[in-house]
C-alpha cells in the first residue's frame, strides 16, 4: 500500500506555534483525521474540520463530489490526530491527492502546547 510505504511523500513537520499561526491568519486548514468518539472525549482544535482518516480519501479528493469545500489545492493543509500515527499517514495521502503545501502537527497536544484554542 503507497499510504505505508516509507518513501511515499510526507507532509512536512510543523510546529505548533507555527500551525496555530497558519491557521488563525486563515493560510491553512486544519484538519483533526481522528474519529468522532475522540473528538466528543478531548475536544477538538478550534477552526479544525473532522475527517476521520478512513474518510479522507473520498472527502480530499478535488475530483470528487464529496470534497471538502474547505480544501483548496492552493491553500496549505495541517492535519492531525491523538498521537501523529494517523496524521502521518493523511499527510501522505494528501500529497498523493495532490495537496501540495501539507503539513503535519502530529497530535492535539501539539496544538494545546502553543496555546491554540480547543472547542468542546
């Protein structure tokens, strides 16, 4: 599988004061890849839309009807989830999307840490 491969494209680490920056001048979107059972026990980063990883696919896919709207090639795209596992692997299969300016915070932790703002 190409999101497994070790060579695949991966998005670029970014820090949590950085994403947090990105996010809030509006230069990205913040995506949260973890399920929504997660989000209802720790809450969610503020201005972050949830896609769980195993809807990612479908709901980043430009060619496809079910796209995000908020997900524009153009604009740069900071995911994340519980520990950075699964964000990795969005990371990687956004760049395979054709997501070209992709980052990777790895976890909620992260975003808290640089003091972004968590919604319940």
């Amino acid at each position: 599988m190409t999101l497994l491969n070790p060579f695949a494209e991966k998005a670029k680490p970014v820090s949590g004061t950085r994403a947090v920056e990105l996010v809030e001048s509006g230069e990205a979107a913040l995506i949260d890849v973890r399920e929504l059972a997660e989000l209802r026990q720790s809450g969610h980063a503020r201005g972050a839309i949830n896609i769980p990883l195993g809807a990612l696919r479908e709901r980043a896919d430009p060619r496809n009807a079910s796209c995000e709207p908020s997900l524009v090639r153009a604009q740069a795209v900071i995911v994340y989830c519980a520990t950075g596992a699964r964000s990795a692997i969005a990371g990687k299969l956004l760049r395979k999307l054709g997501h070209n300016e992709v980052y990777d915070l790895g976890s909620l932790g992260n975003w808290q840490a640089a003091g972004g703002q968590i919604s319940t």
